[in-house]
C-alpha cells in the first residue's frame, strides 16, 4: 500500500528501466489503475459529505490488514528479488523510515486508525454519521475487508511468485493515484480537518519512483519469461478483489443493497 504517486502513473506508461512491457501487460497495469480511479464511489464521494465519511470508515479494517497481508507475502515468496522488494514495502508499511528512530505508531495500520479517530471527533463527521452508523460501518468494514484478504491469502498460498506478484500489484498499483482524490474530498469538509491527523493520506500521496519501479521491473520480466501467464493472471485476480472491495462499499454507501452505478 505505500505510496507512489508520480510512479504508479509513470509505470502505466513505460517502465524506467529494466525490458519493456508487452502491450497487454500494459493494458493490465492501466485497467488495474482506471477501474479504480473511475469507480462510481469516487463519485458518491465527491458529492456527498456523509458517503465520503461512510467511505473512510468502510476502508478502514483493509488498511489495518495491510501490512500482516504484506508479511505473508514476504513469507510465501521463493524468489529472491522479488522478496527483497516486498520486505523494502512491509518496512515501510511497519513505519521504518531511514533516519528516523521506529514507532509502533508510525505502522500504516495505526496511521489509518489515528486518522479515523481524529476524522470521529470533528463536528462535520457527527452531523453526518451517528454512533450507531458508525459501529455499523466498521463492522461492514471488517467483512469486507475479511472478504477481500480471505480471496488474497488463498491466492498468496497457491505458491507462484508471479501470480502473487501480479495480485499485489493489483491493490498498489492504484493507491497512488486515488489517495490524492481522498486528499482533494477531504478539503471539502472544511477548516476542522486541520485537528484530523491526515499523515496517512499524504504518506500515500508521496511519490516512490524507486519501489513502483522495481515492482513494475519485476511484472515485465515475468511478463516476458515463461510466467507471463502467471502474473497476467495474478494481475487479473488482483483486480478482481480491488473491484469486488469498492462494490461492496459502493453498497454499504448506498445503505440499500443496491449498487447505484452512475448512468
Ligand atoms: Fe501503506
């Protein structure tokens, strides 16, 4: 989940290094970005204060799980390049910064929850969602989430590096260039956010050429060895569960079990 704004768009485009990518590893890698960047959430998000609260709240338990999700990929992976770049990703995702003393605080999942119990003090959060929606929410949260983790694990166990790969790059590939939309809702609601503790949002909006470089690296030369079946296929199902993820809270912020896609 860590960030890399300039890169994500970057990697779409073409790689900085490493073999260029075959079109329809290309085509992938801009699906896995666009369908969540256009998804009708942004939408409900961006016109309504109460769905973009509703948002956050529904998004919350996946980003607790991130970084144990990040780990047993660490754990699962055999290849050793592609394990090195996933243990730079979960130090990030622990908090670790170079030159900087470590704090359980600084865990992204910890970022996330400070960012949601500071967003539940101001007076715009408590004229839009009660304490009974947001129990409400948080538990949608956790399913979801479970849902989305549940299908990511078993995928992770099956035991092939590049389709692992590929469904990562499925839920990272897009973090950059949705979290600076979350930034832009956010100001809508106005001067309190300067008491909501934003570091999650704008850690995520930071650019990481380096690590969605390497990822993308990685992706073309599996693409273009004999596993390019593999992570086209982990691409594919990466995708799947970012899209199943947003239709569920698409649900949730639509309160009736209808999905409300935009004509
Ligand atoms: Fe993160």
């Amino acid at each position: 989940m860590r960030a890399a704004a300039s890169a994500a768009s970057a990697s779409t485009a073409a790689p900085a290094a490493g073999p260029a990518l075959p079109a329809n590893t290309l085509a992938l890698l801009k699906l896995r970005e666009e369908l969540i960047t256009r998804h009708p959430v942004n939408a409900l998000m961006r016109e309504s204060p109460r769905a973009l609260l509703q948002f956050f709240e529904l998004y919350g338990h996946f980003a607790y799980g991130f970084a144990p999700f990040v780990c047993t990929l660490f754990t699962a992976l055999k290849g050793q390049r592609a394990k090195a770049f996933i243990y730079d990703n979960l130090l990030d995702e622990m908090g670790c910064v170079d030159g900087q003393a470590t704090a359980w605080d600084n865990q992204h999942g910890e970022l996330y929850r400070r960012f949601l119990t500071t967003l539940r003090r101001t007076e715009v959060y408590r004229a839009h969602l009660s304490e009974a929606d947001t129990a409400a929410l948080d538990a949608a949260s956790q399913r979801l989430s479970q849902q989305a983790y549940g299908t990511y694990y078993a995928l992770v166990a099956e035991g092939h590096d590049a389709q692992s790969i590929g469904a990562f790059s499925g839920v990272e590939g897009w973090v950059a260039a949705e979290y600076p939309f979350w930034r832009e809702c956010l100001a809508t609601l106005g001067s309190e956010m300067r008491f909501v503790d934003t570091r999650t949002i704008e850690i995520h909006c930071e650019a990481d050429v380096e690590h969605a470089r390497v990822l993308d690296e990685l992706i073309g030369e599996y693409a273009a060895g004999d596993r390019a079946a593999d992570v086209h296929r982990g691409l594919l199902r990466g995708i799947e569960i970012s899209q199943t993820l947003f239709a569920g809270m698409q649900e949730e912020m639509a309160g009736s079990g209808a999905l409300a896609f935009a004509d």
